[in-house]
C-alpha cells in the first residue's frame, strides 16, 4: 500500500466521478473540479448525447466499486439491431448470445448516480463551476476560475487526473511540453440529436429493447430508449454535399427529405422541424496522443487521453475501463513510484485505446451501410454458426469488443485474421444452409483447426 | 489582376523572406513580422539546422522570381553520398545522372541573402523582434510584442500568411477552431550538430563535393559541407537506451563511443567534446494539418502547415514549392476571392505535402541503415541501369523527389510499384553483370512494356 495522496481529478464526468470512488477507496483525497454546475441542481444543456450505451466493460468498472446492481435499475437492455428500411420494413440482427445486450443508460442519470454515490464518502469533495485555465505540470498547480463568484483560485495537488474530456486542458498544457506526439481528426460527418417522444398511453413507439438504425449509404439515424417513454434519436450526417446538413435550410427541405428517407420515423416525431432548427450540430473527433502522464505528476484518463467516435458505443466504456486496469496496478502497487505507475499504464493502454479508435471509425461505416444489405446480414448469421460450433476458437469481433474484456488491440488484430477467412466462407454461401455444405466445412476445419490461424488469447 | 492587398506574413525566416518578394511583385504591398532580431545585426542562435540541401524544386522557386544565380555562388555542389564505414572505409553512391547534385547552402546565408534582395523593394517591410501572442483568425488582428521595447501592438492585414515555421502561432489559433484536423509526431531520436572544421590550409579535411554518412543501424552521422573549408557535421540518435544521449554522460563516455564507431571522423573533430556538451539536442517533429486557411484571410505555408523531418533534404525545397504553386495560381487569379484561391491551394498541395512527410520518415531509415548494405548499393546500380534503358518509364525514386517537379503525392505512388519490380528484378542478380541475363530483360519488358506499370505523370 502506497503514501496517502491529495488528488485533484479535472472533470467530474462520467470517468472522473467513478475514478473518484476508486481512489477514495484506497484511502487517498479526492477533489473534483468540474466547469459545469451541479447536475443535480441545475438544468445543464450539456450540448453532449444523451444516451449512451453501457456494455460488459463499463459494468466490469461499476461492479468493481459495488454500484453495478444501482445502475442496471436505470438502464434499458437492447437484445438487437432493428433496421428500418425506406419504406418502413425491419431487419434484425441480435447483438450476441442469448441474454446478451447492450444497455441504453442516460448519461446525465449515470452522472448523478456516480456523484451521488461519491459525495457522502467525506474523502471525495465536488468543486463546481470551477473552470481550469491553465496547468503548471511542473509544479502541479492548476488556475481555477470559480464562474460563480469570478474569484481565480490555485490549487496544487499532489497527484492530477485529467479527466476533462476529449478537449482536455490537462492535454493541452501537455501539448505544450517536449516531445508529445498528438492528434485530433474530425469526420466531415456532424450529429443532430432528435426525438420519438413516448406514445400517449406512456409507452415505447417502436420496440422498446432495441438499438435502431435507419441506414441510409453515407448517412444514417440511430435511436436509443430512454426510461420515460421516449426514444433520442441521432442524425449522423455529412456537412456538405448533396444531402447533408448545408442542404437543409427549412422546414420543408427538412420534411421533404425525412419524408423520402425515414418515413416510419416521421409520424413519431412531432417536434422534428423545431427540434433541428434548435439543436446544435455536434462534431465527430478523434484524438489520440502520447505519453499520458507527465513527470509521475499528471495523468490523463478517459477522453482526455483516447477520444472516439461514438459507432462502437465504446467511449464511456473504454473510459471505464481504464480505471479498472489502474486499479489492478494501483492493487499492486507498493512505494512511491506514481512515475513508474503512471508509465506502465499508458504503455499498457495505448494499443488498445488506439484499437477502440481505429474500430470506432470502422464501425461507421458498418452502421451506415452494411447493415442495410441482405448479404452482410447473412454473413453475420454464418459468423454466428462458426461462433458456435468453435466456441474456443471464434468470437465474432462486435463479442470480443461488447461482451469482453479481452484487449481492444487483440480483439481488433482477431477481427482482421476473422475477417480473410469469412470471405473465403462466403465465396460458398449462398443460404444459410450452405454452412453446412463439405466446401465450407473443410475450410473451416483447415483454417481453424489444422493452420490454428486464431489461438485463445493468453495475455 | 486581382486588388492590392495589405498582407502580412509571420516569419521572416527562408519562405516567408521568398514569398514577400512573391507577392509585391503582383503589387501587394508586405510586412514581415519576425520574432528574431535581425540576423544581419545580431548573432542569433539558431537552434535550428546551419546549413541545407537545395535541389531542384527550391531552385525553380530562386529562379522564377530571378535570383537563382545571387544564390548558386554561395551553394556547394553535392554530386554523391560517400558512406564511411566503421573501419574508415569508402563507398560511393552517386545522387543522380551525370551532372545532377543538390547543394549545401547555410541556411542563414541564405536568409540572409533573400533579405538583402526584398528589403530595397518599397513594398516590403521587415519587423524584426516582434513575437506573435495571439492571432484572431475572424477579425484578422494579430497582438505582437515588440521584443526590444517591450511594447504591445495590434496589426490587422487584409490577407495573413502564416509562415512561421513548425511551432506556427497562426497554425496555434487555427487549432481552436472547430473540426481543425491536426497532428504532431516526433521521431524517437534527436540530433545534435558538430563540427569539422577547415584543415591548416584552409580547405575540406574530406570530399568537398559530397553528403558524407557514416551509418550505423539505428543511428548515424552526416556531414554537409561549408564555404569556409569546414563541414557541419549531424549526429542523428536515439534519447534512449544502449546506445543513445542518455547513455554519453561525459567526454570519456564520448570519445570511446565516437572512436568506436567513427574512427576516422574523430581526428577531424578536435573540438568533438566541448561541442558536444555544449549543443541542445534538436527533436525531429512531423506536423500535419488541415485545412491550411481560415476564410479566405489567412493562410499556411511552409512548415507552418507541413513540417518534415530533414532526412530526404526537402523541407525547405517543399515550402519553397508552395510559393511556386500559388504563384502559378496568382498568375490566373481575377476577382477577390481569397477563400476560393486559398482552399484550391490547399487542397492541391496537400497530398503532396503528406508524401514528402512520409518519404521523409522512409529514407531515414535508408540513410542510416541501407546504404551501408553493399546489396542495396548494387540495387540502387542496377536501378540506374533501368532508368538508363527505359528513361520514359523509370525516374528513381529519389530523382523524381530531388531532380523534377513531379508531384511528391505522384513520386511516393510510383515508388513503390518501383519498389515492387525492384524485388522481382533482384532475385535475378547477383552481380551487375546478370542485369543483362535474359531473366532481367524479359521480367523488365513484361512489367515496364507489356504492362505498362509505369506511365508518364499526366498532371
């Protein structure tokens, strides 16, 4: 067991609040300095989704502090993909095994749940409405500005957590320093949140314990429930270009155009042309970065250090699962090496927060396109086949990322190798019943048997 | 012809000093702001490389605006790469075709000289001492500081051109604005400049005429030579491990390394260790970014929005080809649309711009590893025979970047199709001689004739 420390954690989010219970527990102080007020007393227009969804390695984190069976109250299952096509016919593609699901958990919900699981621990203590302007890493002393009162204040921790988010200031006074290898990388796609509002008897409009795509080529509208009935929905769509955002300049652009793609969609949404003329287009950023740490002083987390895409609906979880690998070190952590610690861990997680990256971005594409073709559909189905007749051989990718805590990186190299092979297999498939034919199960026995092309991982 | 505009460019250094010239000669009237004192009062201290290799793109830009020759008096012809190996011994590799060399120019002599040439031109105006704080890139008013007063002033140009080098302030608030894609990566290793000076008699100790390497695996020296009979010697190496600047903690430590692994340089190094000890170790940084303009009132240029690290000798060249090709576009420039003129530049030189990055990294590890390969020198023999035989069809890689203007995007993608018949092409040789075999002639004919790999560049 190491020194007790003064922690200063930047951003009470979702990583920062969590992060702030798991080192209360090993006895340090924890401040958390957050520009928003609180949450729970004010009305924030956050300006950031709504929704998020919660897989295995985010309930890995949650369970690790014993809040797993709080949250999982206020999260919806969603069993399936339901496609919706341009004339209103569904499609469905499970996302796993039996009684496998992703959770739909509103982000706001999940924050206050975490801070108010955190604040009676009196090690933990919120500072609101403090916005960071500047960080000394060589000192360690932060420039707070109070945005109630106007007061600047300074505080110096022992140890500081950047856990403020995908435009980190921790990150940017890191930038700043010798040698830090950066990048951010937008999509020339935005997002507009919308809204299926719950049914007049308080219901769900469309199946509630789904995932929804409208897949549209280079566009698509996602639809995730919420608790109350209502279902948000997400517009993700280029800036420019014949069907983009630019192209819509009014409500009859608008209509017209929702009308011709998503027409099951537009009878639920009443509030559609006020709600896309008010709502802000969100960006779609990618930043990468290294080291994490600075002179075993500062540590990034969470977006701070990997911001994704939101296509693998991995963000908060790959966020959370940071904490769970630094507290397995800190477990073993003995003295007062935080320099050595904080290098393990970003040495550590770097592949795999550049794995979640890269399969975000990729999985954009699947969402937007694939999924809306027969083919593929089929091919999952074969790949579901292979997945159970060689259980210890293959795991389709979107399991390993969603329903595992195997390595993003390996499950991303597994994915690739996965991948060569099922489309040697689909040069047979025609039907599902193919599967079954000589040609396709010689292949599988070469590929997966006899060359072992994808060994169980073993660390 | 397009109006007169105010502009003013940051940084006086070797584009910005070009690219005035550039534009008063369309009739804009130019002011450079420079945070250095002037180089021809002040000794600075550049921290930054002493001397370059101009080739062919840098002097097409000298000489489109007619001082190619002022230049080429102070350039020292380089015609050959001379490898020393670790016993002291010599081999040989010439840069191109009879005739062809690049040159070593001192960088401030050359800036030096550019000045000289803009300053009498009563549109240009040089402000020295003035740093950049702050740019706001909407109303284009940019803050200085007046390094030797200490005052602040405010200059608001109609058009701003960034010229400020790889750590770019203009780039700096282009980075704040939204969906700004950027990144900074720094190679492993870092350089440390030393001397050989000019021999009792006033001339070169070693081959004037001639880049000197002495490559060693993971790290090498280079050595480019001066007028002054001395030649400025680069020690590119890793910060750390076995062998690195981590590991050279005193002069013992450095001379057993240096007369272990370059024998014959340390004769001619006398003040090898004081120099050492007193150099800053420089980094090595690629940067990308995009886009290069902000609304048609200011604009990227040189490293500013593409630095490159030095190993294929095209940093300068490449920023000075930017100036080439917006020139080119000036001559048909009508209107006032900024905006327009400035994304088509962006959007033209961009890919180029990412390929000379990325051959710059690649021939890192030609220099320092490859060359020193007697297989690679007979490859790269056998490569001058086919380009001897075929010359419509095949341009070396390294010919194409330093002896044309084909586009660095069209020379990186013609690499390495060339880099694949080169593989087929080697198998059959085992000297010189077997590039006459009928094997070489007939692979050859199949791939350069009947499949015509290699076109002509046809813009």
């Amino acid at each position: 067991m190491s020194e007790k420390k003064n922690i200063a954690i930047m951003g009470a989010g979702l990583v920062g609040s969590l992060l702030s219970l798991y080192l209360a527990k090993r006895g340090h102080k924890v401040d958390l300095y957050e520009r928003r007020p609180d949450l729970r007393t004010t009305v924030v227009d956050g300006g950031r989704s709504i929704n998020l969804a919660l897989s295995d390695r985010g309930w890995r984190a949650l369970k690790g502090i014993g809040i797993e069976e709080e949250v999982r109250k206020v999260a919806i299952p969603m069993r399936r993909r339901v496609m919706h096509d341009e004339q209103g016919n569904l499609t469905f593609q499970p996302y796993g095994k039996e009684g496998q699901a992703i959770y739909s958990v509103s982000r706001g919900g999940l924050n206050v749940a975490l801070m108010n699981l955190s604040e009676p621990n009196p090690d933990i203590t919120f500072h609101f409405s403090r916005q960071a302007l500047d960080v000394n890493l060589r000192t360690n002393e932060v420039q707070l500005r109070n945005l109630e009162t106007g007061e600047s204040e300074t505080v110096q921790p022992d140890l500081l957590f950047g856990a403020d988010g995908a435009f980190s200031v921790v990150r940017g006074a890191m930038q700043k320093t010798e040698r830090f290898n950066y990048e951010q990388h937008y999509l020339e796609y935005g997002y507009k949140e919308l809204t299926i509002p719950a049914t007049a008897a308080g219901g769900w409009a469309i199946e509630k314990n789904a995932l929804h795509i409208w897949p549209r080529g280079n566009y698509m509208m996602i639809a995730l429930p919420n608790l109350d009935g209502s279902f948000t929905c997400t517009l993700f769509f280029p800036y420019e270009g014949e069907r983009s955002f630019a192209s819509i300049k009014n409500g009859d652009d608008l209509l017209a155009f929702f009308k011709g793609v998503f027409p099951d969609a537009v009878p639920l949404m009443p509030g559609l042309v006020a709600e896309y003329f008010e709502n802000p287009v969100g960006s779609l950023v990618t930043v990468k970065c290294f080291p994490w740490s600075f002179a075993g002083k500062s540590l990034l987390i969470g977006d701070a250090s990997h911001a994704v895409v939101p296509f693998y609906g991995q963000g908060m979880n790959a966020g959370f699962e940071d904490i769970t690998v630094l507290d397995q070190m800190l477990e073993a952590f003995e003295g007062d090496d935080w320099e050595g610690l904080f290098h393990r861990f970003e040495r550590r997680r770097k592949p795999d927060a550049d794995a979640i990256a890269d399969l975000a971005v990729l999985n954009f594409i699947e969402m937007r396109d694939k999924v809306a073709n027969p083919r593929f559909l089929l091919r999952k189905k074969v790949e579901g086949k292979i997945s159970e007749q060689y259980p210890d051989r293959w795991i389709p990718l979107y399991s390993m990322v969603t329903f595992t805590d195997l390595p993003y990186s390996y499950a991303l190299e597994t994915g690739m190798k996965q991948e060569k092979i099922m489309k040697k297999v689909m040069k047979h498939i025609n039907t599902l019943e193919d599967y079954d034919s000589p040609e396709v199960q010689q292949l599988l026995e070469k590929q997966l048997v006899q060359k072992e092309k994808l060994k169980p991982y073993r660390g």
